[in-house]
C-alpha cells in the first residue's frame, strides 16, 4: 500500500449491551479476544494470541480462515497508551489480508466509555486507502456480531 494513497481513517461507534469492563476485557483477556475477534468466516486460535495490556506491551494474534486454513492473518500491536476499562491506543502491523499485498501499519486508538450500564465503543483505525477502509469497516461490524453474542453469554 503506498502511503501516499493511504490517507482515511476508519471510524466506529457502536453500543454494547455489556459494561464497559466486561467489553475492556473482550478485548484484553487473551481466551475472551480469541473466542470473537476475526470476521465472521475466520477464528483467532487461542494458542496465537498473547496480550500484555499495558502502556509499552503488545497484542499478538493470528486471524485464519474458516474455509483455507492456509490463508492466515498475523497481527502484531504495540499499546502506546492503556488506560485500564477506558481506552488501548497504539500502533499494529498486520500481514496476509486477502486482497491487499505486502505489510499494513494502522493506528488504533478504542475508547470504551459507560453508557448506564452498557458500553459506547468509539475506535478510531488509520491511515487506510480507500478500498482498505470499507474493508476494515465490513471486517470490525463482522467481528462485532460474534463479540455482542459472547458478551449475552
């Protein structure tokens, strides 16, 4: 991706029927993370996943396909910021996405902010070209169904 190209940012905001700590914890508990994070089609072993939330520490996983486990995902992030139930902010470096060659570096910035008892998530994923930012949007509102199905459980 040429960086010149790449100049949108992908912005969610979306209400979870859950506490704010218990969407915090989807994101950071690895067996959580691994049980809902990927696109419906894909899956995050639980053997690939390795979080250290904290400011300076990292979010290591593999998204695979459902339907070609050969076609795999490695994603490697370093949290810049962490302020534990409120926000992860940092920086992410992710291969093998279907469509797209070489490497992709983001900025993640997700805000988890109280909402009576429910969770208003606002993530905020940059810098995308035009054609990877309505990809990214498809993939997280995918991922999402499958994290509003775990956090009902």
């Amino acid at each position: 991706m040429a960086e010149a190209t790449a100049t949108h940012e992908l912005v969610i905001t979306r209400i979870f029927d859950a506490p704010r700590e218990m969407v915090y914890r989807a994101f950071t508990d690895p067996d959580q993370l691994a049980r809902w994070f990927g696109p419906v089609g894909f899956s995050v072993p639980r053997e690939t996943v390795d979080i250290d939330a904290r400011t300076g520490g990292h979010q290591r996983f593999t998204m695979v396909s459902e339907f070609d486990p050969t076609m795999s995902s490695p994603i490697d992030a370093t949290f810049t910021e962490v302020v534990e139930n409120e926000l992860l902010v940092g920086t992410e470096k992710v291969e093998g996405i279907p469509g797209f060659e070489g490497v992709s570096h983001t900025r993640m910035r997700i805000e988890f902010h109280d909402e009576g008892g429910k969770t208003r998530l606002v993530l905020r994923q940059s810098p995308y070209s035009g054609d990877m930012v309505d990809m990214a949007r498809q993939g997280w509102l995918s991922s999402f169904t499958k994290l509003d199905t775990l956090l009902a459980g």
